[in-house]
C-alpha cells in the first residue's frame, strides 16, 4: 500500500508540539532590522547545544546498540519526510567519499524520493505505509537499524516505516530502531531507542528547518561519524580511508602521508600514486616497507584497521 491518503476534513491536532508553540522572545519579528534578525536567530540557536548535551546518554545508547550488527556488514538507514528526509539523505550521501564506506551501508530514504530532494512532496508524509516498498527491497536483518527522523516526532510516514522494520519479515528478524526528534514525547512501542534533542519552539512559529534542523544534522554528524571511526575507518583524527580522486583529495591524501611517514610533498604525491590513490596503502606501504600488494594483504588481514596494520 503506497501514495498519499485520502484527507480528512480535520487534521490532527499537534498543538501539544512544542516545535510548534510560540517562541516568547521573538513575538516581533516583523519589526525587526537585519542586524536584530542575524541577532535573535544566532541567540535562539544556542539552545541547540545544551539541547545536544543533554541528548548524549540517548546519541551514546543508540550507536552502541547499532555497532554490532554494524560491525558484521549490518546497515544504518535513515528515514525521514521534509527538512527531516533531506537531512538523513545528505548524511548517508557524504560517507562513501570521506570514508569510502560501499554506499549499501549507510541509507537515506525519504518520503517522495529524489524527487524529493528539490522539490517539496510534504504531502506524502502522510501515509504510514509509504516507506514500506522501500524497506522491504532493503530485506532488513537484526544487524541492520533503522533511525526514523521526525522533529516534531508525528510524521505518520516515519512512525510507519520505524513499526515495519522493527516488526521484519517474520524470517530474519526486525532491525534495531531508534527515533530521532526535537520535541519530548512518550516512547513508541516499535522504538527501540528515542532520541529527543529538544530545542523548543522555532525562532520562526513551526519551521523545524531552523533550530531542530540544525540540532538533526549534528545528531546525525555524530552517529555516523562515530560509527566510522569505530569501525577503524579513522587513524588519530586523520580521514586515512579517503581516496585521492581529485586535486583536493590529492592535497589532503598528501598531507596526511606526509604527517605519518615523514616524506616530503613530491614523494608522498609518488606514494599515492604507486598505491592506487589509497591513503590507508600508501601508509603502510613507506612504514611496513612491503609493496602494495602486501600493504593491500595486511591491511585485508586486519580488516582494514591502519592501527593495527602498523602494530
């Protein structure tokens, strides 16, 4: 079952929101110059990070509960509608590059599809079916999580798809699910892990692109870059796992060879060159001194963590 529902005369009521309540200290918005615009916005999104804080107990639960599963080649997929969606598809999109993670691993799926992503298709978050033709071509498994995000933590379309994973096919299981949003509310049944970063109503009455926005996109940097570094797809704080596939990427690999093997700028770039434009290789290749095929067959035989290839 898919595609938009039929409207009710009377939606339903969500003033009990709090992304949808009044912001006291901007009832003036209207009145207000440039410089007073810049201002109140820049104040009111402080709030985002003490909201962050107190929602780490939460972030921490839910990446220890995905990283297992993760760890055996297991999926993270994001789900969303709106703002929401777009934000979840962004993240999924910018892993493989920075951390040339296959593009199977980490999953955006929002309402509309990519369609989506430039044009508005809020009407279709509310079907609660709608996601399902999309998750059930996934074949979700236990070591998959599904991360519904909704900020005002109503989006029938995500409740839906979060309640399909975590019910699964009958055979393999449901996934591990987790619902992230700004705004508190009592844990649904099928969530295995609620995250709520609350933020309080928006500078702009009911526009969660802004400070739920934000306060999404942070809570999403963090999950999947938590989750890369623990599956050794970081060295220290380096991003040892890019691939040099244009001049800035040629520029960042270079340094970071540089930093760990002490090579000047030309041999480093000659490094990089002779490993196939891998950083991870190239590093082993100069510190092992083995030629790429080795450096290749020791970094496969410690599942791809520089750390241990170097011990």
């Amino acid at each position: 079952m898919s595609g938009s529902p039929p409207r009710s005369s009377v939606p339903p009521d969500r003033s009990h929101v709090r992304t949808e309540h009044r912001n006291e200290r901007t009832m003036n918005l209207h009145e207000l110059s440039v410089a007073q615009c810049v201002e109140v916005m820049q104040r009111e999104d402080r709030a985002v990070f003490d909201a962050m804080e107190r929602a780490r107990p939460a972030l921490v639960a839910f990446i220890e509960a995905v990283e297992p599963g993760f760890a055996r080649g297991g999926r993270l997929i994001y789900i969303g509608a709106g703002t929401s969606g777009r934000l979840g598809v962004l993240d999924a999109s910018e892993t493989p590059p920075t951390f040339q993670v296959p593009p199977d691993r980490i999953i955006g799926i929002i309402a509309g599809g990519e369609a989506a992503l430039r044009k508005s298709s809020e009407g279709l978050e509310d079907d609660p079916h709608g996601a399902e033709p999309a998750l059930a071509a996934l074949r979700l498994t236990r070591d998959d999580a599904v991360l519904g995000i909704a900020a005002g933590g109503t989006t029938p379309y995500v409740l839906g798809a979060v309640e399909f994973a975590r019910r699964g096919d009958g055979a393999s299981g449901g996934a591990t699910t987790g619902l992230l949003t700004c705004s508190a509310m009592d844990r649904p049944s099928s969530v295995d892990h609620l995250i709520v970063i609350e933020t309080g109503p928006e500078v702009l009455t009911g526009s969660t692109r802004l400070k739920a926005g934000t306060a999404t996109k942070l809570a999403l940097n963090t999950i999947s870059t938590t989750l890369m570094i623990r599956s050794g797809r970081v060295y220290e704080n380096l991003m040892v796992d890019l691939r040099a596939t244009n001049d800035k990427l040629r520029d960042r690999a270079a340094r970071i060879v540089m930093t760990l093997t002490s090579l000047d700028r030309a041999a480093a770039l000659a490094l990089i060159d002779a490993a196939d434009g891998a950083v991870k290789t190239a590093v082993v290749m100069q510190r092992r001194n083995v030629d790429r095929a080795a450096a290749e067959q020791l970094l496969a035989q410690c599942e791809g963590r520089l750390d241990r290839a170097l011990a």
